[in-house]
C-alpha cells in the first residue's frame, strides 16, 4: 500500500488547480491556501521527512516530539514570513510550493528565531520573515539540526 504522504504533491497540485479555476472566474478575487490547510500540510510533510510524532491537534506552543525527545513546532508557509506565538524549543519551517513541495527554510533552535521576531502584536502573534530565517540557518551547525529520514516530498 502507498504510503499517504506520497500522495500530497498530487493532491496539492489538484488543489492548486481549483484555486486557478476560482481566480479565473472571480477576476480580482484571491483564493490562497491558508491557514490550518496550510499548517496540516507543512505537519505530516514534516514528520515524514524528520520521524516525527505529532501531538493532538491545536496542541500549545510545540505540534510534535523528535525521536530524541526534543519538542518541535512546525510552521509550513506560502508567503514571505511566519508567526509564532511563543518560544518553541525547536523550529521547522518549510515553504510549501504549487508543486506539492517542500523547501526547507529553517531547522534549528527555536529560542534564535524567537529572538529575532519582531514585537508581540495584538493578535498575541510575533512575524518574523523567511529571507530572516533562512540568515539564521546559515549558522545553525548541522549537529542543531533534525536530520531528514525520508527523502520524501518536501
């Protein structure tokens, strides 16, 4: 049986396709995927490729454990930056293309991304962008990382 996380490019790409059709329609109308949609996705691409276990959904602060323990939040993104609600102890950002695909922007200590995200907005979120993130993994050395498991899809 093939594994589901297989199928995510494919069924990403069809998604992608709809949202063509909808702005194709409804000229002037965007139609991003966003949010939680975005979110899931980034979370199973993530534990696939590091062996992750997720925890319950909406869970505070961290969305899964590494094998060695570590807490990990996970944030998957289309745009230029990411929001966090709080210091995680790890951080994985992934930039989720048209394709079904990952890239991986950030994979390290999540006290250095905190550290550079701006202020506490009303929202109780703090942004901080992909072009700051990937500055910061340029200096995560390779023993900070999580290491990738799977050469799956992201």
């Amino acid at each position: 049986m093939k594994d589901p996380v297989d199928q995510i490019p494919q069924l990403v790409c069809k998604l992608y396709a709809i949202v063509g059709q909808l702005e194709a329609q409804f000229s002037g109308r965007k139609f991003t995927l966003d949010g939680h949609l975005v979110g899931s996705i980034g979370e199973v691409l993530a534990a696939d490729r590091y062996d992750l276990n997720l925890l319950p959904a909406s869970a505070k602060t961290h969305d899964a454990r590494a094998q060695d323990g570590r807490l990990v939040q996970i944030k998957a993104t289309q745009v230029r930056s990411v929001s966090l609600r709080s210091e995680p102890e790890h951080l994985i950002v992934l930039r989720l293309d048209s394709t079904g695909g990952a890239e991986e922007i950030f994979n390290g200590p999540g006290h250095l991304a905190w550290r550079h995200a701006g202020r506490l907005q009303k929202n109780g979120q703090c942004s901080i962008s992909v072009s700051k993130l990937t500055e910061l993994m340029a200096g995560v050395p390779a023993d900070a990382r999580l290491q990738t498991v799977s050469g799956g899809p992201c």
